[in-house]
C-alpha cells in the first residue's frame, strides 16, 4: 500500500499532466482562432484593395482631360450624344466661313452662324491655330459639354477634328450675347433691344442656375473661370445659357478646399484671391457672377479707364454705394429710365455686394443666389416686352431642371 507521500506526489503529476493537456488545448485554439482571423482579414484586405483600384481606375477615366494643364492633354473619345462632323459639311454650312455670318469672336476663334443641311440653325466655333492652350480649350470642351445636360448651359451638338481643323458645333442663340445688348455698337448693323428691367432680373435668375447645376449639382463642382457678360447668351426669347467652357476646372471634392492653377480669365472678372495666390474656388465663380449682376444694374463695363478718376474699375467704384439705399439708384443704368422697383433693386444690389465681397468666405452660394432671386422673378407673366421692341416674349417662367441628384463626372 502506497504511503501519503508517494499518493499525494501521484495526484500531483496527475493534476499537472491535466494543466499542461488544458494549456496545449488553449494554445491550439488560439492559434487556430488567430490564424482564422488573418485569412479573413487577409481576404477582407484584398477585396478592399481591389474595389478601391477599380474605383481610382474608374475616376481617373473620368476626370482624365479636365485637369488638362497639371495631367496633359485629354483624348477626345466620346462621342455620346455628339455628332462628328466633317470640315466640308461645316464649310458648307456657314457659306464658306463667310465674313457675313460672323457672330461673334473668342480668345481662340471666331463663331460663325450657320445651317445644317437637315434646316437647324447652329453656331460654329472654328477654333484657330493657336498653339496649345487652343487645342486643350477645345478637347475640354468637348469632354466636359457631352457630359453635362442643363437647360441653363449652352448645348454642344456636335465636332469636328482633323490634322487641320478644329471646329465646335453648338445650338444657336438667335440674340447673342448679353454683353452685346448692355453695350450695342453704333457702328454695328445688327439691331440690339434695349433690355427692361424684368428681362434683366429673368436673366440673373437664369445665369445664376447656371453656375448653381455646376456648382451644387455635378460632383467634384464644375468651375467654370471665364464667366462673363459675353459668355451669357440669349435665344430668342431671351432665356439664357451658360457658354464657353475652355478654361473650365473640375473643383476640389472637398468642402473649402481649392485646386491650384495658373491664373486664367478675363480682366474685371477675376477674383482677388484667385488672382493673387492661384488659388481657385467656386467662390472664384461666384465674385464673376457679381460682376455681372453689376453690369446688369449700371450698364457699365467691368473695367473702363477712360471714366473720371475712381471710377474705372466698376467693383471699387459700385461696392461702397450698393447698401446705400439713396446712392445705388444714383448708379442705375440710365437706359432703364427709372422703371424698375426701388424694393428689388435694393435686394438685387444686397446679393450683387455680398458676391463681389473681397474675402471670399463672405460670398453666398450660387444656391443661395438662386433663392435670393426667385422671389424677385415674375413667373406668370402672359407676355412682357423687351424696350420698345413690339415684339413679345414667352412666359418668363425659368424651365425647371431635373436634377434631384448630383450627377458625377
């Protein structure tokens, strides 16, 4: 019979193989549960690398050609809702480029009017050989313009590429551009009609969706940096399209951030920051827009330094006088004859300050524009007259676009 000693070492060993056996159990189940987890993460990882490349893929495609001057030229491929057009049929159409069907001039070409052989009326832009710059004006266009649909944005029908030629295809605006009816030249043959003071406010209105669709409504925004008096065309009706988007920029996907470019636009236009650090926004847009607002109140120019001294540039000289309610009459184009409404002039001079404000955090939204004017715009009118032009207009109510969503690029 074994003594106490020899039984209690038994039990001893006895319970240590069972600890040692229950520890090697834990151990191999552990790693067995650590070596799950890696393959899951591992497969996890993959997918996500996957799916991440295919989407960098898939965004690098479709920005590739707007940033044009820090990743290169784009090629023009799509031809979605574009017709490709010969250089004979559009020498035929606009009669040779003939002299006559001029219809205005851009930095990179002149637009030509003119009818396809199937009876629509188009304007031409033949792009002229300028270098560089003209021909990543005209591949932006065509790559942005086939992808944007807004009524408030002038549409592209069509283009035509060769070793030689470059020519852009667009919907013919039978009035032209706003600029030619706020400063008609004498010498000029075409007739020009006086604008009154609700086709003006209809033409705020309408100019502002514009820049609100590429703005709010397109993801990353759409900055266009040449938006100016000339590039607001008018159909016959005088309803209003956003034109000429060479210099266009796809904005920064995130809030307040900006994309840095050399400094491009039009004298006048130009915001402050943007001209100063490179530095480009939608505010950038926005400083634009009011610039315009103010042509729209004064009839001047943005820029004329042939007017009294203080005077020659339109921002200095209006800002300190539009929150003044008795001066900023003082300042009203005086074609408009004084019939316009105190009360919304008032309200359209408060927007036109707040977007030329020179921090460019002060300046609204183009959203916030578009709601500060709605309310100014008549929109059940049976009929209104431009000056003294017999001819009437359709209901000035704005055609409302479809976009409950924004759409990506």
């Amino acid at each position: 019979m074994d003594s106490p000693d020899a039984e209690y070492r038994r039990k001893e060993r006895t319970a240590l193989a069972i600890i040692i056996v229950m520890a090697s159990l834990a151990l191999a189940s552990l790693l067995v549960a650590f070596s799950y987890y890696c393959y899951i993460r591992n497969k996890v990882s993959k997918r996500h690398h996957k799916h991440h490349h295919h989407h960098q893929h898939q965004h690098q495609h479709q920005t590739k050609g707007f940033d044009h001057e820090e990743k290169g030229l784009i090629q023009v491929t799509s031809e979605k809702g574009l017709q490709v057009f010969s250089f004979k049929q559009l020498h035929s159409a606009t009669g040779g480029f003939s002299k006559s069907n001029v219809v205005g001039h851009g930095g990179f070409g002149s637009v030509y009017r003119g009818v396809l052989s199937d009876g629509r009326k188009v304007a031409v832009k033949l792009m002229d050989q300028a270098g560089k710059q003209g021909e990543e004006e005209f591949q932006v266009e065509v790559e942005l313009l086939s992808r944007l649909r807004s009524p408030y944005l002038l549409a592209l029908l069509g283009y035509c590429s060769d070793s030689n030629h470059k020519l852009l295809v667009y919907e013919f605006m039978a009035n032209g551009g706003l600029q030619e009816h706020l400063y008609p030249v004498s010498h000029s043959n075409a007739v020009y009609l006086k604008l009154d003071w609700e086709t003006r406010l209809r033409i705020a209105l309408e100019a502002a969706k514009g820049l609100e669709y590429l703005h709010e409504h397109i993801n990353p925004p759409v900055i266009h940096r040449d938006f100016k008096s000339s590039n607001i065309l008018l159909d016959k009706n005088f309803h209003t399209k956003v034109s000429d988007f060479g210099l266009a920029k796809l904005g920064p996907e995130k809030a307040g951030g900006h994309v840095s470019t050399r400094v491009l636009g039009t004298q006048g236009y130009v915001a402050p920051e943007y001209a100063l650090t490179g530095h480009l926004t939608t505010k950038s847009d926005v400083y634009s827009y009011g610039v315009v607002l103010l042509e729209l109140l004064t009839g001047r120019v943005p820029v004329d330094m042939k007017r009294p001294p203080g005077e020659g540039v339109l921002v200095t000289w209006a800002l300190p006088q539009l929150t003044d309610r008795d001066k900023v009459v003082q300042i009203m184009d005086p074609r408009l004859e004084g019939q316009y409404s105190l009360k919304e002039v008032v309200q359209v001079a408060a927007i036109a300050a707040m977007c030329v404000q020179p921090e460019a955090d002060y300046r609204p939204l183009m959203a916030d524009v578009v709601q500060s004017l709605v309310p100014l715009v008549k929109t059940h009118r049976l009929s209104s007259k431009v000056g003294a032009s017999s001819s009437s207009l359709h209901s000035t109510r704005s055609p409302t676009p479809h976009e409950p969503h924004k759409a990506s690029i």
